[in-house]
C-alpha cells in the first residue's frame, strides 16, 4: 500500500511523515500529479496559509488530482489546512477558490482571548465514523463552522462550536492535527490506514 504525502509547501512535514511511520506505514512525499493519483492512501498536510496552498496545488495541477479522487470515493486525509481547503474558499484568501467540495466557508474565529488557537481541545465525535470523542491538538485561527450534508461531523469548541473533523467515505478532513496528538491522533491515523479501504 502506498501512502504519499503532499508537499504542499506549508506543512510540519516532519511531524506527519514520523506518526505515519510509527502508525505502520511508510509515506513517500512529493508533489507528482500521476503518483498522487495513482497512490493507496493520499495526505493533504497544511500549515500555513490558503491562498498560498491552493497556488502550489495550482501549479502542480494537484487541484484536479485532488477533486477527482474525492469524487471517486478514494482515501484522502486532510489535516488542518488540507481540511479547510476542501471548501469553496476563505476569509483568509480573499478570491481564491478552494476545491468546492465542502459547501461552506471558512470564516476566522469572532471574539475569541487568543487568536491563533494553539493548544488543546475536545472532540466530540460523530455518531459513527473514524473519529471517536477525545483530546486533540489544534492549530488554527480559521474554521468552518456550518455541518455539510452527506458528511459525518465531529465537533471542537472556541468561541462557539466549530468543525473539528468530517469523513464522507474514504476522505477524512481534520482541523486538528492527529500527527501532534498524542495516543489518541495515533489510533485515529491508524484506524485510516487500516480501516477505510482501497478503491
């Protein structure tokens, strides 16, 4: 199986190719758009901005790659920003379009004593689904705050409640970061190598 990490230009690379590891896989990272898609099990990492994020997906014509494979029911996991990009697009990047597959926006957070959240949160989990109620690792000053339809959604709380996780099929989005989360974030990335299947 293989799994590949993009290198989207704005990720803790390090950190998720380590958990990945310790989780039994062993990741391959790079950009190349036949790889991506031809791969097992694809990581949309994402530390930094959106608008950045979206022009190397651009530029490497991952954009398409990335659409395809979520309309195919294929395994994705999305962490953090790599979640936030599945939208239509953010206040963070005024104008430039996310990959449209989530309806919503992402919108920063309102009257909160810290801007960008970094720390430790709950998860309230979906009924069903990979992500099970725990204690994650957040790093974020934007969110998405509306419950797609057709998607199963966990939720996070800061300033009011806000998307922690959502799994429609194989494609997994995190606004936390599994790979920083310690026992928990290990079992969940566990359970997405072992459990979603092939297709």
């Amino acid at each position: 199986m293989e799994v590949m990490v993009l290198q989207t230009g704005a990720a803790n690379l390090a950190s998720v190719l380590a958990a990945l590891r310790r989780a039994g896989a062993s990741p391959v990272l790079g950009v190349d758009p036949e790889r991506a898609a031809r791969a097992d099990r694809l990581v949309l990492p994402g530390v930094g901005a959106f608008g950045q994020v979206m022009d190397r997906l651009d530029e490497t014509t991952l954009r398409q790659v990335l659409q395809a494979r979520i309309a195919a029911d294929r395994p994705l996991l999305g962490i953090c920003l790599g979640m936030q990009v599945l939208a239509t697009g953010s206040d963070e990047s005024p104008g430039v379009a996310g990959l449209g597959v989530l309806p919503g926006r992402v919108t920063p957070f309102g009257d909160v004593p810290i801007r960008p959240l970094m720390g430790w949160g709950a998860v309230r989990g979906a009924p069903c689904g990979l992500v099970r109620d725990g204690e994650a690792y957040f790093v974020h000053g934007f969110r998405l705050t509306e419950a797609p339809a057709d998607w199963q959604v966990s939720w996070a709380d800061y300033g009011g409640p806000y998307v922690a996780a959502l799994q429609r099929g194989s494609v997994l989005g995190c606004q936390f970061h599994p790979e920083l989360s310690g026992s928990w974030g290990a079992s969940l990335l566990r359970r997405w190598l072992q459990e979603v299947p092939c297709t």
